[in-house]
C-alpha cells in the first residue's frame, strides 16, 4: 500500500505524520511532501517524536511534484492549505483524505509553551493516524 502525506512546508505536521504512520507498519510505503517545502525537517519536529520513540532526523523535505505522476492507495493531507491546493496527480489516487492539525511553528512564547504545542499536535496527529490505520485493517 502507497500512502503520500501532504502538507505545505513538509517540515513538520506530514513528517510526523510520516513517521508514526511508518511505526504502525514497516511495510506501508509512507511519503511526505509538501506544495511549498521548507530546507529542513523542523527541530522542534524532531524533539518531540524523539520522546516517544521515533527518530524522523533523517527526513528530508520534498516538493510535492515529484510525487504527481506516481500512483497512491492514500492522498492525506494534514494542512488546509494543502487541502485547498493539493495538485492534480496523473497517477491514479485510490482516495483523498483530510486530516487537519493546527500548525505548530505557528507558537508563540516560551520554549516550553512553543514545544508544549508541538507535543500536544504530534499526540493528535498520532491518534488521527492511529484511528486512520484500524480502519484499513476492518
């Protein structure tokens, strides 16, 4: 099974998104991508899946063009944006999914109040992606 995860920077909500979704079932093949990709995976991003477990240090963000012409069981965007711009894939696309998270690099204040934020998105995007995998498994 093919699933892409789309989002607008790829640094931080699909790379999570990728990861867990990579631990549920090592023989998902699990992209990520984004329509506006930043150079690096967020920092932040990479903290707090570290403490549950997963190391997403080695993903690298890619522009979602790479992935048009592929074919996926799976579409999922994470962002609206993303929702609201996703491409046209020329590969068949068995189904389009929403999964919308607030957009963590967007926290303001401290540094414990900013990674609060992103510990608190990373357990949402872990019980959406949770409840996304029981229901492939029905």
């Amino acid at each position: 099974m093919r699933i892409l995860i789309l989002c607008t920077g790829n640094s931080c909500r699909s790379q999570m998104a990728e990861g867990i979704l990579r631990s549920l079932d090592p023989s998902l093949e699990i992209h990520s991508a984004g329509t506006r990709p930043e150079k690096h995976v967020n920092p932040n991003a990479i903290k707090v899946m570290k403490e549950i477990g997963l190391d997403i240090s080695r993903q690298h963000p890619k522009q979602v063009g790479l992935f048009t012409g592929d074919s996926f069981d799976f579409v999922i965007t994470v962002c609206g944006n993303a929702n609201e711009n996703c491409p046209v894939f020329t590969g068949k696309v068995g189904k389009r999914i929403h999964l919308g998270f607030e957009d963590p690099a967007a926290a303001k204040g401290s540094g414990e109040e900013v990674l609060s934020v992103y510990q608190t998105v990373r357990d949402q995007i872990r019980k959406g992606f949770l409840d996304f995998y029981r229901d492939l498994k029905i």
